[in-house]
C-alpha cells in the first residue's frame, strides 16, 4: 500500500508568500503551492485558476466573467514559482498544485450574456479544455523547477452540480444536474478530488469519515479509493472502519489540514496532520 502522507489544501493567511512557503515546507510532507486570499481581489481560488486560462476572465458585476481582456494577475503564478524556487530549491522533489476542478468554475464564470458557463454545454466544453492546457502546462512548469507534481482539483460547487440545485442568473432559470462527470475528472488523470460529495469510481478524494455518507464511502473503499481525512484522533477513525468492516491496512488514508487565522495557528495544524500521518503509518 501506498505511506500516509499530510497536506494543506492550499489557502494560507497573510500576503508573505515566503512566510507561508517556509511553513509548507517545514511541517508538510507533502509541500504545496501556498495560495494567500488576503492578497486581494483575484487571489482567490477561482482567480488564481482563471488567470492563467487562455479564455480572458475579469471581475464582472456579481463575480468573475468572460471579458475582452485578461486578467492583470495572469503572471501572477509564474513570479510565485520563481520565488518558490529560490526558496525551496534542492529541498522538494513533489509539489502539490492545486487548481479549481472545471465544474466549479463553470459555475463562477459567467458569460458575457450574463448566464453561468455551465448552462451552455459548449462553453462548459470550451473552458474544459482550456482547463486541461492550464494543467497540463502548470503541472509542466512546476515539474521543471522541482521535480514531481501532484495535482488536486477543488470542486467545492460539485454537490450543487451534481444534484442540480445550482441557482441560475435568475429565480426563473433553472441548471440541469450533472449526475455523472466522473468521465470529465478522468481527463485530467490521476488527482485529487477535493470536494464534499462522494463519486462512484474516484481514485482518490477528500472526505469526512466522521460525516459523510457511510454507504458512500464504504463503496468508494470496496472500489480500492484512496482517502484523505481531516486531522482527527485515530481512534475516531478506525471506529468507523470498524463499524464498514473495512481493514485499515487495506486502506491508504491520507490527512489534509486547513489553514488557522495566522502562520503561527497553521503552522500547528499542519504539524498535526503530519503526526497524525506518521502514527498511521506505525498503526497501519
């Protein structure tokens, strides 16, 4: 079976990308990408993604829209893997990078027509494939200056997506559900799905085992999926194998932490994760 590892899922507090680089790479086996919100407008997770996307996206009236000229952050991730290579240069062989999954950002990004980008099933295919020349060229670039990436695909709208509750432009406009877009995660290769609704046949996803669907999950395990878990006590954990009847050794179970309101709090729930890491990896 595959080692254990812990991971933060990429936000960090502050704006010193150093900082927050020094706190991945000391407390993460796994070091990633450190994206810093508090930098501002376009900063967030759908921003970073969409900077770096051939389609221009700029901020529009109720969030980020397809415009006539690309974004002023579209360098933005190249000057920050410039300075996380002079910071992290012979210390890291795996990078984490994580972009936002394509069904999310299809529902962030509206057209010019003011509609989400997923309503319309060309433009969903469009920015689909945009997304994979992202990924495909990011994760090239990352792997150049540091050796190896992993990649993870935030898809917090997917729940929405999938059970057809996502709201439209208006209160009369209605989004049809996408039931099944486990074929489109497939191109993408082998990720990290982080998200809060559990796919049938995914490799390898975020979950809760505490509180997520059990008759989900213990399907997701038969199939031989990998799952990373938020930092709880072991104990927690093998209770609820224990209750699928599931063997913990036949098993890879990650942990992934989140950031706190400060580098000094995050850096403590990243140690965390890690010991936690560590003491499955004796147990298992």
């Amino acid at each position: 079976m595959i080692a254990p590892t812990a991971f933060g899922l990429g936000p960090l507090p502050g704006t010193d990308l150093a900082a927050a680089a020094d706190v991945v790479l000391s407390e993460s086996p796994l070091p990633h990408i450190p994206q810093l919100p508090d930098r501002g407008v376009g900063s967030d997770l759908v921003g970073r993604t969409a900077a770096m996307l051939e389609i221009p996206v700029a901020r529009g009236p109720r969030g980020w829209r397809v415009a006539a000229r690309a974004s002023r952050d579209a360098d933005r991730m190249e000057r920050d893997l410039d300075q996380l290579e002079e910071l992290w240069h012979g210390k890291v062989d795996t990078v984490k990078v994580q972009l936002v999954g394509p069904f999310t950002l299809a529902a962030e990004i509206e057209m010019p027509n003011g509609h989400r980008m997923i309503t319309d099933s060309g433009a969903l295919r469009d920015l689909t494939d945009a997304l994979l020349e992202v990924c495909v060229g990011h994760r090239r670039d990352v792997e150049k200056r540091f050796g190896k990436s992993v990649l993870q695909l935030d898809e917090p709208r997917l729940p929405e997506v999938v059970a057809g509750t996502l709201k439209g432009a208006t209160d009369y406009e209605t989004i049809a559900a996408i039931s099944e877009p486990q074929e489109t995660f497939e191109r993408f290769g082998e990720h990290l799905l982080n998200t809060s609704v559990l796919l049938d046949d995914t490799p390898w996803l975020t979950c809760d085992p505490r509180t997520c669907n059990r008759d989900a999950l213990a399907k997701l395990l038969d199939q031989g999926a990998r799952i990373a878990i938020p930092t709880m006590q072991a104990r927690e954990l093998y209770r609820v194998f224990d209750e699928l009847q599931i063997d913990p050794a036949e098993t890879t179970v990650d942990v992934y932490t989140e950031s706190a309101a400060t580098l000094v709090g995050t850096a403590a729930n990243y140690r965390a994760a890690r010991e936690m890491a560590e003491a499955l990896t004796v147990e298992v």
